[in-house]
C-alpha cells in the first residue's frame, strides 16, 4: 500500500517516519523512500499475473529493478490488454530483449 503513495504527488513526503527526518530534504527523503521501495520489491518480486488480476499491485510495479515509472506504466498497459502472461516470450514482445534480462530476477514465474 506505500507504494501507491510513491506516484507523481509523492504523497509519501507527509509521513514522518523518524524523528530526525527533518534534517532531509524534501528530494532526500523521497529518494531514501524509493530506495527502502525498490530493495522491498526486489526482495519480494513481483507476479504480473496477480497484478492483471487485481490492479491495486501495479502501484509496486515501478519499483521492480530495471523498469521504473515509464516501463512499468507500458508494461501495465500490456497486461491489462493481454489479462494475463503465461511465458517469459510473451514479456519480451512487450517489454524487449534487455528491459526484460534487468527485471526478469524480480519477475514471479508464471503458471
């Protein structure tokens, strides 16, 4: 759910999560906020099946290593076109070659 706080509005900078936060900047706080995103993320992964399903996941999609807002916002409209992905091929059509080879680690394998 923080990652649909992390949009274009970063609605994340009104959160005070430490008591010493007010040392950053606004810029240096959302970009420690990213990082603590992108690590989460990656730890966890990311089933593009899921989120065709249920659209609320596509918020944590930008975070996926190698996508980003641009990718993510693409591949997103791919897969609520498609419904579903059952093979990696099916992603490179739409992501290419060396998006895919960057996020495919952080990627669920699909049934």
């Amino acid at each position: 759910m923080a990652a649909t706080l992390c949009g274009p509005g970063k609605e994340m900078l009104s959160w005070k999560p430490h008591p010493l936060e007010q040392f950053l900047t606004p810029d240096e706080k959302y970009e420690v906020v990213e990082q603590v995103m992108v690590d989460a993320t990656n730890q966890i992964g990311f089933d593009v099946n899921l989120a065709a399903s249920h659209e609320w996941h596509f918020s944590t999609l930008q975070f996926v290593a190698g996508l980003g807002p641009r990718k993510a916002s693409a591949l997103q409209k791919v897969l609520l076109r498609e419904g579903s992905i059952f093979s990696r091929k099916d992603l490179v059509k739409s992501l290419g070659r060396k998006v895919l080879m960057n996020a495919s680690g952080f990627i669920w394998e699909f049934e």
